[in-house]
C-alpha cells in the first residue's frame, strides 16, 4: 500500500456494536453538524455510562466547535448529551499529524484513546520515527492521566481497540517497523497486535503477514479470549498469504497471549477487504467489508464495488457470504445485532440502483435491516448531494440508533454544515408518525399532480391513487387520467408504527374553459368606463357580473362598464362552452374613485382664484386659456371664465361661469344715459346712446357663450340687436367703446 495515505481514509476506521428492532426504519429525530471551516471526520463513538455520548474525532480546523488547535491534524475529544450538544470538548496533539481510531471508557469513568501519531511535541513529547502508535487515558473530562507511545523508526498504526477481559487493552493496525517495540517485520505492512496492562504498559506484541501488504482494521474477542482481528492482505508467501488474487480479506486468530492460531483470506481475483467484525449471541462470526470481485468466494457482483459480508467459524471455515449493494460503489462500514435477533448494515453508498434506492447524492449513509436469516426487511438511505459516509453506530433509547460519520453536504437531510467535511451526527428514532399531505381541491384531466409530504416522524413512504400503490418516494408526482372523484391516500411508517391520511381529488374534463380577465384599467373616476376582456381559453359563451356598474351584467365577450359612484367593486365571470363551465372572481378588482367638488372662483379687482386642487385650466367663453393652468388667473379682458381641477386621482371638476367686467375709465355721467333694455313687443334689446359712440356690443348666454357680436360708429346713437331666436332666459350685454371705456348689463327675455 503507498504509505502517502490521505489523511480523510486514515480518519475512516471504527467499529460499534448493539442494535434495534423495527419493522421499518426509525425516523430521523434530529441531526447535527459539529467541526469547522476545514475537514473534520469522527474515529469512534460510544454511549457514556451517564446516558450520554462520547465522540473521538480528528479535525484540521481551528474554528466552529474546535475552541483549541496543535497544527496539522489534531485528536478532538468531547462529550455531548443526549440531543447532540457539545457539554465539553478537548483537543489533543503536537504539531505534526495525530490520528485517533479507539475509544473505551473504562468503569471509573476515565476514557481510553488510541490511534496514532507523528508529532514529537505537545501531547506527543516523543517520537520513535514517522507515525508510533499511541494510547492516551484522560479523566471523564479529557484530562490526561498517562499516554504511551510503541513503533518503531517507520510507520506504526493502531486502527483498532478492544478492551480484555483482564482489563487491559488490546490494539490491532498495521507496522512497516522491525525495531523499537517490534521485534520483525514479515514485508512491506505488517498485521501488528499489542496487549496492554490497564495502565498502558506492554505486555506483548506481534507481526504476521507476508512479503507485501497485510493490515488489521477491526478486532474483536470471543469468550475465551481468543482474539480475531480482519482487514486485508495482498502478500504471495508467508504466514498471510492472499490466496485468491489481488487483495484478499483477510482474518487471523491469536489466543489470549497474542500467539497465532491461523490466518484465512477470503475473496475473487479482484480486490477485497474487511473493515469491521461481530461475534453474535450466538457466537456467530461476521466479516463486513468490500468486494469487486465475482468469482471465488463470491457468486455475483452488482457493479464496481459491493459491500460484502461473510461469516465463518471459530477455524476460519467460510459458512456462507452475501454481496451487497447496486450498480456505483458500495462500502460496508458496520454491522450490528438487532434485539429481534437480525442484523443492521450500515454502508457508504454511491449506488441508485438494484438494493439501493432513492438515493440523495454522490455518496449516502445506506442502511439495510435483514432477519436472522439473512431476509432483507428493508433499505434507507441518508445524506445530501455531496458525499456521507458512516463510521459507527450505537443504539438509542428510542427504539433506534445514533450514527456518526462524516458529511460534504449542507442540504437534504443535513444542515447546519461549518465548511469542507463536517462530522454528521444522525439520531433515528422510534416515533409515532403522523401522516399528512394537502392537494388542490380540483384539477384537470391529464395534469400531473405533485405529491408532497407534509407528515411527521415519517420513515417509509407510499403514495396510493385509488387504493392502488404508485410510488414510495417521499415526495412524488401523479397523472390524473380519469374524470371524477381520484382518492389520494399516503401510508406512512415507522418501525413498528403507521398512520394513513386521505384526500378526494375532483379531476375535470381537460377541454373545460381555462379562465382568466383582463381589464383596460383598475382605478378610474365616477362616470368614467372600462373595457373588461375576457382571456379564457375553449369558452364559448360569457355571464359577467358588474356589481356598481353599468350595465350590471353581461354577456358580451369583451363587456364596457361604467361605473358612476365612488367605491371598490369586484368582477365575476363565469364561462361555458360544451364540456361544463368555470368561474373567477376578482375581489375588490375595481377601485372608482369619487370627483373632486366644483371648484368655487373668488374675484379680486382682475384676479381670478380657484379652490385649491392639484391640476388647474382656466377657460374665458368655453374655451381653453393657454398657459393658464396655476391656482389664480389674472384676467385682461371681460368674458364669462371658468376653471377645470384636477385631484391626486386625476378625476376632475369644472366651476359654473361666472363674468367678469373690465374696469374702465369712462365717465360715470355718460354711462348713466346709455339706456338698455328689452322690448318685448319687438323682442329686440334696444340700446340708446345719450351721446354719439362707436365701438362693439356683444351678447352672452348665461353660461358664457357668445351669441352675436355687433360693430357700430359714431353715427348711431341707438341700436336694436335681435334676440327672436333665442329661448326665454338671462342675457349679458356686453359694450365695449374705442375711447370711453366698458359697460355691461344683464337684461331678461320674457
């Protein structure tokens, strides 16, 4: 194996035993994402004596939830209660690369780490050469109370630790050395076991293996001590020999004293491993790992690499095998004996296919459950789009169990991620679910319907259409083909729990109109119009309803309202054509807005002055006065005027007319016996001058409009206008001279 081993793989050894009992999966409770910004992946957990948990990690970060910082890789112990947070943490190393693999806690409560190291500074005071192997005890809260340090002068790694039933402790990995504490080397890497007292003091080591590579990833002891340790070997001759081509897994047996009793490899001629062990209640002897292969040992592969199991006997007689997985690549990590007496296998998964369903991303946490026979009762997958990977479980007291692992994903079912790779903690849970999902009400024939989950503590899925089953996603979609009531339903479960919710779905013929207004405005005045149009798709006849407008209803396509009263008014419209009708209604869709009041026109002298509005035209005899559109007008001639406002709305008013007479500077005397009145019998305004004039007279309606203008000189001195054709009513006389000035006066046609 090349020695320039990444530091993320290195991270990936532990194993955890014990075990649940479901029917179906436990739902995830909670989750939770604890390192920093850089890569941060867990070596081993275990469950306190006080209920609690205990993680062994190793971190580059210096951030997040890592509080203290060595350099390089460093040890991250910490102590977490029952929900996931952090009680107390601790970091452990020197300035070079530390790695913890095992942790044990011992009946006073103090803690056991072992892994390995290459530092010669901080916790690590001394260094035999490349990476020793270490163990550290610490109180129960992580401080040290001794550590010790074996290899030898090239690299010396600790994957595994067990705790004997003498109370010291056992360590498997794998050595490159021949000197310090090691005695031989066989080749390349070495199986390499020590044996401890309790208080970290060697007792005996040993190395098996052959001319190339021979490594331990997992040990285990069985009730007569004997100990059995797995990983994978690739030698050609000595005690370890790889038999079957390529990498083999591998197992060797030691009695209590470390003395080697055999050594198995099992596999094909591709490439094998074994990365965790259990020894039953039934003594019975299990092996997870990998496989490519599908020859020799194995009978089949289902594509790239399998997660691959094998249990054998106390003399290494291979019993039976099963392969796991789908068409990506799939890794077992950890397996654990259920209370009903079956089994739970918890892999890496890069497979969407065969066993594996539903996955998330590149690499899930996948969960199988199988009876004590080996009959798979179901399969689950956990992560995001990035990759997971599970590194131990431990049972909870929910009826499920707490993963630890890593995670490069902060979506789907992870959140709360701090940077590059965080450690994931899991917690899947026994709950009672509660099934819940809502749809619309009513929907056309041939529209896909999406089915989203909505319930709680949710597990499996399956989504039914009629009482027949049409997907076991959690969220999923349906083509409703059949006209009527659709009846919905939505099994959800959870290990031995279930609930079911049910909802009627009224599906209509596709080819009903597809509704929709449109309108030339929203907001407008009173009195004002709108044109209403009708947007639908396959109508063929309209009923709208105006309430306010006018007309109220109609059944015109494209309908022009008026409305006259100010308010807020809504729009119905309902369309038909062969196949049935529908119908929209727009709430408040209509705002009328109220008309300012008539302006009022006050006269100062030749100012004109309107109420206050916000737009203003002045009009002299109906017609517009240009640039004269300010509060007040300043008039230089008479006229009947008048003023149009505008308010905020742009909705307006016009003033009554009023006239306005010029001041003049004719002699009052002479006005005096200017005569005008009406003769009755001649129905003519008859004007007599006291002395000659000349100049205009001009008659005014009462609303200002001009109804004759007559030019006279000074030869008149009395004038009759003709007024037969107009109505009885109010008349302005308007005399307007060369040199003596202006005069008006109103007369009435009886």
């Amino acid at each position: 194996m090349n020695l320039k081993i990444s530091i993320l793989l290195l991270m990936l050894l532990a194993t955890c035993h014990q075990g649940i009992d479901a029917a179906a999966p436990p739902a995830m409770e909670w989750q939770r994402c604890l390192g920093g910004s850089l890569l941060d992946n867990p070596g081993e957990m275990i469950r306190s004596k006080d209920g609690n948990i205990l993680l062994v990690a190793n971190t580059t970060s210096h951030n997040g939830d890592i509080t203290s910082f060595h350099g390089s890789t460093d040890i991250w112990l910490t102590k977490l209660d029952s929900t996931g947070n952090i009680i107390w943490e601790k970091s452990f190393g020197g300035s070079s690369t530390d790695i913890a693999t095992g942790l044990l806690e011992l009946s006073n409560g103090n803690l056991i780490l072992t892994g390995y190291s290459s530092s010669a500074n901080g916790d690590f005071p001394s260094n035999r050469g490349n990476f020793d192997a270490f163990i550290i005890c610490t109180d129960n809260h992580g401080n040290i109370q001794w550590s010790r340090v074996f290899g030898g002068s090239l690299p010396d790694l600790i994957y595994s630790c067990i705790q004997s039933s003498d109370g010291g402790f056992i360590l498997g990995g794998g050595s490159y050395s021949s000197n310090g504490n090691l005695t031989q080397n066989n080749g390349e890497q070495d199986i390499w076991l020590l044996k401890t007292d309790c208080n970290g003091n060697l007792l005996w080591q040993i190395s098996v293996g052959g001319n190339r590579l021979d490594v331990c990833y997992s040990l285990e002891q069985d009730d007569n001590g004997n100990i059995y340790a797995c990983g994978t070997s690739n030698s050609s001759s000595g005690n370890v020999i790889a038999t079957h081509g390529n990498y083999d897994l591998c197992v060797s047996k030691f009695d209590v004293n470390g003395n080697p009793l055999w050594s198995n490899t099992y596999g094909g001629s591709e490439y094998e491993t074994a990365q965790t062990i259990l020894i039953d209640s039934q003594k019975k002897i299990f092996i997870g790992g990998y496989s490519l292969s599908s020859n020799g040992d194995l009978t089949g592969n289902f594509g790239m690499g399998d997660s691959w199991l094998i249990r054998i006997n106390s003399n290494g007689n291979l019993l039976d095998q099963i392969n796991m997985g789908g068409s990506g690549n799939d890794y077992l990590f950890s397996i654990l004996e259920t209370t009903d007496g079956g089994y739970l296998f918890a892999s890496g998964s890069g497979s969407g296919d065969f066993q594996v369903n539903n996955p998330l991303g590149a690499e899930d946490i996948w969960l199988m459950k199988a009876d004590s026979a080996m009959n798979f009762e179901w399969s689950k997958n956990f992560g995001g789009t990035g990759n997971e990977r599970p590194l131990c479980v431990i049972p909870n007291s929910q009826d499920g169990f707490l993963i630890a692992g890593y995670t490069f994903s902060n979506n789907n079912d992870v959140s709360g991620g701090h940077g590059s790779s965080d450690i994931w903690l899991l917690n899947l849970a026994c709950l009672q679910p509660l099934a819940f999902f809502t749809t619309p009400p009513t929907i056309c024939i041939n529209s896909t319907l999406p089915l989203i989950d909505q319930s709680h503590a949710g597990s499996t899925y399956n989504w039914l259409l009629n009482n027949t089953s049409i997907s076991t996603l959690r969220n999923s979609t349906v083509s409703l083909i059949n006209t009527g009531y659709q009846h919905l339903t939505l099994n959800v479960q959870t290990c031995t729990f279930s609930s079911s919710y049910n909802v009627d779905v009224y599906v209509y013929n596709c080819n009903l109109p597809q509704i929709a207004i449109t309108s030339s405005d929203k907001s407008i005045c009173a009195g004002d119009e709108i044109m209403f149009s009708d947007a639908s798709t396959n109508a063929s006849s309209w009923l709208w309803t105006f309430p306010g407008g006018n007309p109220s209803s109609s059944i015109l396509q494209n309908p022009t309202v008026q409305y006259n009263q100010a308010g807020t008014y809504s729009v119905y419209l309902t369309a038909t054509n062969a196949y049935g009708d529908q119908s929209v209604t727009k709430y408040n869709y209509i705002t009328v807005n109220q008309l300012p009041m008539k302006p009022e026109i006050t006269i100062q002298g030749n100012l004109l002055l309107s109420s206050p509005a916000v737009h203003y035209q002045w009009f002299v005899s109906s017609q517009p006065i240009l640039s004269a559109q300010s509060q007040n007008y300043h008039a230089a001639t008479g006229g009947y005027y008048s003023v149009q406002i505008e308010d905020i709305n742009g909705c307006s008013s016009e003033s009554d007319s009023i006239y306005y007479t010029m001041t003049s500077t004719i002699d009052q005397s002479l006005i005096e016996t200017v005569s005008v009145f009406y003769n009755i019998s001649t129905k003519e305004i008859d004007l007599i001058f006291s002395q000659p004039l000349n100049g205009k007279i001009k008659l005014f309606s009462s609303s200002g409009q001009l109804l004759k203008e007559i030019i006279f000189t000074k030869s008149k001195q009395s004038l009759s206008v003709g007024i037969d054709e107009v109505p009885v009513g109010i008349y302005h006389v308007f005399l307007q001279t060369e040199n003596a000035g202006s005069f008006s006066k109103s007369i009435i046609k009886l």
